[in-house]
C-alpha cells in the first residue's frame, strides 16, 4: 500500500490507539487502589507492608504470621509477571491459506501462545465459553517452549527464523537440566493466567495431562483460578492391558491405561445453568422394575404381563427360562437376549414398566390406594405414586426415565447411567484416532468424542467460543464442527499451534508438502471441514466449515515497534524507519486487522466497505465503529461522517491521513465539540 504523507506537525488533541495489549498489572493495582486506597504512598506506588496492614483481620495475633501453604518453584513471581507484560505484537491475516475468509467466523492462529493469548485479550477479555488445552505432559521427551521473558515477541521470531541452525527447538526438558518441573510449571502459569481472563463468568477450562505433571498441574490451577472454582479431575480410559503392556503386566507392572483431565470454572457462575448428563450404556437389565402400569391406574407384576404375550412365553419355555413359579424378572437378561419379542415389548412399553423409589418430601400426606398409582406434581415435576402393602407411600419411575441414547463410542438406545470421574471406553477411540481428520499426527491426538462430549457437559451453545492454544493436530476445531453438522448449532473455535518444525516433513495424498504441525493443523481443519460439509447434504450451508488465518508478527506501524535498543547502528536504522508510519512489506489487510484488534474488536467480524465524499471507510457492526486505512482523508468526508444521522460511536484513523495541519487540529476540536445529550462527545476520534 502507499506510505502515508508523514507530516511534522504539533501536537494536537486528538486521542491516540493504544498500541499494547492490555496491561493485567495496571488493572490489578487500580481494583486494589479503588478498595484500598490505604495501602499506597503518596506517589501512587503499592506499598507491600502497607497492604498487608490493611488486610490483617481484627483478631491477626503475631503469631499467625506462618509461612503460606501453596505450590514454590524456582523463577515462579517471574512467570507470573510475565502474563502481565504487555505487548505490541498483532495477527497478520493470511487469506491465502484460509477457507472462506470473508465470511466463517473459525479461527486459526500460527504463533507462540504466551504472545497470541495476550494480542488476544482486548478482544476476548471474558468472551470465551470453554478453553481445552493439551499441553505436553513433561515427559522428559516432548517440547517445553523455551520462554525467555526478557525478549517478549523477539524470542518467538527469533525461533522461528533459526528453527534449524542451532537446534533451539529439538530441545527437550529433560531431567538432566535439573528444572525440568520449574521449567514447565514457569511455561503454563502465564498461559493459565492469561486463559482465565479470557474465559466468561460461566466458562470452564478442560486440561489434559499424565502423571509427570498432574499433581503440579491441580496445584497451579487451584492458585491461578482458586481451589472454589474445582469442577473435577475425570480419568480418561485411553488404552487397555494389551499387547506390549500385556508383558509388563504380567511381570506385575501396574501398567498406565488412563489420562487426566482437571476442570475448573471460572467462578461460580457456572454453576447457574444446569449441566448435560452423559450416559454410558448398561447391557443388564435392571431388575428393580418389576412393576407393570395399567391405564386404568391399577398395578400388575411384569412377569404375569410378558407371560400373557403369546410369542414370549413361547421363547420363555423353548430356552428353559421358568422355575416352579413362573418366569421371574432375574432372568431378564437371559431372555432379552435369546428374544426379539420381548426387546420389541420392552422397548414399546418403557412408560408402562416401572421400579419404586422414595416418594419426595413433598408428597408427605398423599395416600394412593394400594396396588395403584396417581400422578402427583411438586417442585415442578410430576411424579407417579403408589402405596405398597405395607402401607409404605412410594414413588414410580417409569423405566423410559432410564433408557436414553448414550454417549458410548458406538451410541445406542437402551439402559444408561450416568457417568461420573470414570470415562471409560475411550481406548476404542485411540484405536481409530489414527484417520480422524484423514490426518496422522505422530505427536498424539485426542479423540474427536472426547472434545465433543466435554462441549455438550459443558453446554456450549449457539455463538459460544472454545478455544484450544496447544491445538496439535486441530481435534478441538474439528469437534467443535463435527457438532455443530449433529445438532445444526454454531459453535465457533479459536485455534493457536507454534509452527513447531516437524522431525521429517509431511507429503500429504494431495501433495502438500507440511513442515511444521501449524501446517498439518491447518491441513487437517481444511480437510475436516470439507468432508463435514460434504455429509451434511442438505445442511451444508448453514454450516460454518471454513477458518480464517492469522499469523503472530510485530506490529505494522513503526512507532509501536519500539523495544530498547543499545546499537548505534540500530538506533540510526530505527531513526530512519520512523520517518515512515508503517512497516514496509505489509499491505493493508495488515493493517486493517491490527487496527481491528487494538480497538478490541473480534477477528471473526464481517466487515463493510462505503464511500463518503470521495473517502473509502470501514464500517464494523451496522457501522458503530468505522475506521480507515486510506494515507489521505479529505476534510469534507470526515464532516460528513460526524454529520449522518447516527454517526459512529468511534472512528480510527492514520496520522498522517488529514490534509494538512490546520485541518488535524480543527477536526479534532469538531469532533470532541460534538456532544450528545448526556454531554459526551458523539464520536470518539482516535489516529493510529
């Protein structure tokens, strides 16, 4: 694009873009300040002892003061703070690699997570519903990312352009560095930190991981999102006793054939909405129904009724099924299996057969006459009572409460439970995981069920966003639209890999040569979602299959690439780029997604283009936000855009767009002169 005409002109009044991603330390001193002005000096600065005073309860007692209980590794308080180190880094569009750019609102995103997360966070600060992540599991094998807090987005470029010349990424955090567990806890507390601010009030994150870590991992998550906010810790049945294990075993191994994952919610909000069961299915009959409900309110015995159907009597005595007295219901599963009629005749009367419970509190004084059953309503739902012989008042659950379709690895329609920490099964998956998303992945994959059942307990619906920043081969992206094709929702997912080069590159079927996973992610998404919308017929257009690009760099403009720097040479080289306001090389789709980001708008945003007095503007949202990436604005264009009826709400422009100086400055007045009822300016003016 043409550089734009960088006038040396005074200062104004004009408000400037804030060019960092948000400062998390600055709006944590200034709750604290708000609540507890006491504990700062006159100077404005957090005094430590002072706010330590401050929150001393009215019965502290010298000695109270005990060391805290909590997770210590050496270079902890440096990875905290590292969350809170702003950067100026943005997300380079890259249209070319995407599918359906204009219009899907999936994204992916090539970068280092510690920087993406926080470019990400003025416009996804409390947005997202659900975060999965799978980081490695410090195996002494697996990549640990080697931050260098100090050089902030430097180090991620720096790796990327010398991934091969010194072998900075084959590293392994091995037990010999002697910080193999401070390494990997300094690795994960920022990304953690910085996750949970991303998450809604009512949103949840899912954490894989093995044994090397599990334990350190619940530590940092009860300290980064509070012990309060504990969902769970499920184990995850990923493989069975067979094959190479099977030797272990028998020498008296106790071999590993689960996973974790740990759960916890952002705050208690959660909680408010009600969660999504899921059922594993259960061969065996449940012999506590053995009642049978007549319409006219009267009680029979299950066995007396399936002995009254002709054909399962006659599959009742052909395969011996009756004793002395009569056929009994402890020899359902027998029959179930050896009889058609009689699965027929469960499954069309599950609303008949009925097991006795205990009734509600609330229906305390209710007397059914014995042998039959009413209905009775409390707490809004309906119940069916019944008073035993005994004079017991009970309650009937009809067996169709019990069978559902269940959440297995082949679902089905019959008996289920309800699962609880124990996911098993999932063994059947790994054996399959291999073809999902016609993609091998030598690093490992998650099953494509595991992902989608998290999202259905988790109930995320329409509009929802999960995010996945170790995203691997993809699974996350490709569950969140194999979801959206069953249930016709629309979902969408954030997806941010490190283009980690690959041990050996890829050839794909098609001939795509990958090099790095990012590379076999973006494949992989690409593929899932064409096959996805291939199956979905009909459907297929409502369906959101395709994924915009990004790619972490430094910023497009100049003055927002500003580290220190102590070379002469240097300082003359930045000197000289700084008589131009962008970067050279970048076109203007870059500089119009970042201006998009650091104004914390989200990059799934379809964008308008309109004319105005000669102008081209960029309108966002019914144009309550308009900007433009045009070098030179006429003065007329910019009136008339504060002159519409309904003028935006804010306006973003370049610098050194306005015709002269005389007009900079007397736009700025006119639009902070501008007011609305309540005395605000109408439209807020801010240059780039």
């Amino acid at each position: 694009m043409t550089k734009p005409d960088t006038k040396k002109s005074e200062p104004s009044n004009l408000d400037r873009l804030d060019g960092q991603s948000m400062d998390i330390t600055a709006q944590r001193l200034a709750a604290i300040k708000a609540l507890l002005p006491e504990a700062f000096d006159l100077d404005g600065n957090l005094v430590r002892d002072k706010l330590l005073e401050a929150l001393k309860p009215a019965s502290y007692e010298a000695s109270d003061d005990i060391p805290a209980f909590g997770l210590a590794w050496p270079g902890k308080q440096l990875a905290f703070a590292a969350a809170g180190v702003p950067t100026t880094a943005t997300l380079r569009p890259s249209p070319e690699q995407s599918v359906d750019f204009d219009t899907t609102q999936n994204l992916l995103i090539e970068g280092d997570n510690l920087e993406v997360l926080k470019t990400l966070r003025r416009s996804y600060q409390g947005k997202v519903k659900m975060i999965y992540i799978d980081p490695p599991y410090n195996t002494g094998k697996d990549f640990v990312y080697p931050d260098n807090y100090g050089e902030g987005l430097d180090t991620y470029l720096q790796r990327t352009e010398q991934k091969d010349d010194d072998g900075f990424w084959k590293s392994t955090n091995s037990e010999t560095s002697g910080r193999k567990h401070a390494n990997w806890l300094s690795m994960m507390a920022p990304r953690l930190t910085l996750a949970r601010n991303l998450l809604r009030d009512d949103g949840v994150i899912f954490v894989s991981i093995g044994d090397d870590e599990e334990a350190n991992l619940r530590l940092l998550c009860d300290e980064v999102f509070g012990p309060e906010n504990f969902c769970n810790t499920i184990a995850v049945e990923m493989s069975t006793t067979s094959g190479p294990k099977t030797v272990n075993a028998q020498q008296g191994t106790i071999v590993k054939n689960i996973e974790f994952v740990h759960i916890y919610r952002k705050s208690s909000a959660f909680n408010e909405s009600v969660r999504t069961p899921l059922l594993d299915g259960i061969d065996a009959y449940d012999t506590h129904y053995t009642n049978w409900m007549n319409d006219d309110g009267t009680l029979d015995t299950l066995s007396d009724v399936l002995m009254c159907d002709v054909a399962i009597r006659s599959d009742v005595e052909k395969n011996n099924l009756a004793g002395s007295r009569g056929f009994s219901i402890k020899s359902m599963d027998k029959l179930l299996s050896v009889s058609e009629a009689a699965r027929e005749f469960v499954t069309d009367n599950l609303k008949r057969i009925a097991r006795v419970d205990r009734p509600p509190v609330s229906a305390q004084g209710a007397s059914p006459d014995v042998g039959k059953w009413e209905r009775f309503s409390a707490d809004h739902r309906d119940y069916l009572l019944t008073t035993l012989e005994s004079g017991t008042l009970q309650s009937l659950i009809p067996l169709h409460a019990n069978y559902r379709m269940s959440d297995d690895y082949k679902p089905r329609f019959g008996r289920t439970v309800i699962r609880g920490d124990l996911w098993k099964g999932f063994h059947q998956d790994m054996g399959n995981v291999a073809k999902e998303g016609d993609m091998v992945f030598a690093n490992g994959k998650k099953p494509v069920r595991l992902i989608k059942q998290f999202s259905k307990w988790a109930t995320l619906g329409d509009g929802d966003i999960l995010l996945d920043f170790f995203a691997g081969s993809g699974t996350s992206g490709h569950a969140t639209m194999a979801q959206n094709a069953e249930d016709g929702g629309q979902r969408r997912y954030i997806c941010v890999q490190l283009p980690e080069p690959l041990d050996e590159p890829v050839t794909l079927d098609d001939g795509i040569v990958c090099e790095t996973i990012f590379d076999l992610t973006r494949e992989r998404l690409k593929r899932a979602g064409s096959k996805i919308k291939e199956e979905a017929g009909l459907n297929a257009e409502k369906l959101d299959t395709g994924l915009r690009v990004f790619k972490l760099d430094s910023s497009n403009f100049t003055a927002w690439n500003s580290d220190p720097t102590t070379s002469e040479t240097d300082l003359l080289e930045r000197l000289e780029q700084l008589n131009d306001q962008t970067v050279a090389g970048r076109s203007e789709m870059d500089i119009l997604w970042e201006i998009l980001l650091k104004m914390g708008l989200p990059l799934d945003l379809q964008l308008e283009r309109f004319e105005l007095e000669g102008a081209s503007f960029i309108g966002v949202a019914d144009r309550t936000k308009v900007l433009s990436t045009e070098t030179a604005i006429p003065t007329a264009a910019l009136e008339a855009l504060l002159d519409q009826d309904i003028p935006p709400s804010e306006l973003v422009v370049l610098d050194g767009a306005f015709e002269n100086d005389n007009a900079r400055a007397n736009i700025a007045t006119l639009y902070k002169e501008r007011k609305d009822d309540d005395g605000k300016p109408v439209c807020n003016l801010k240059v780039v």
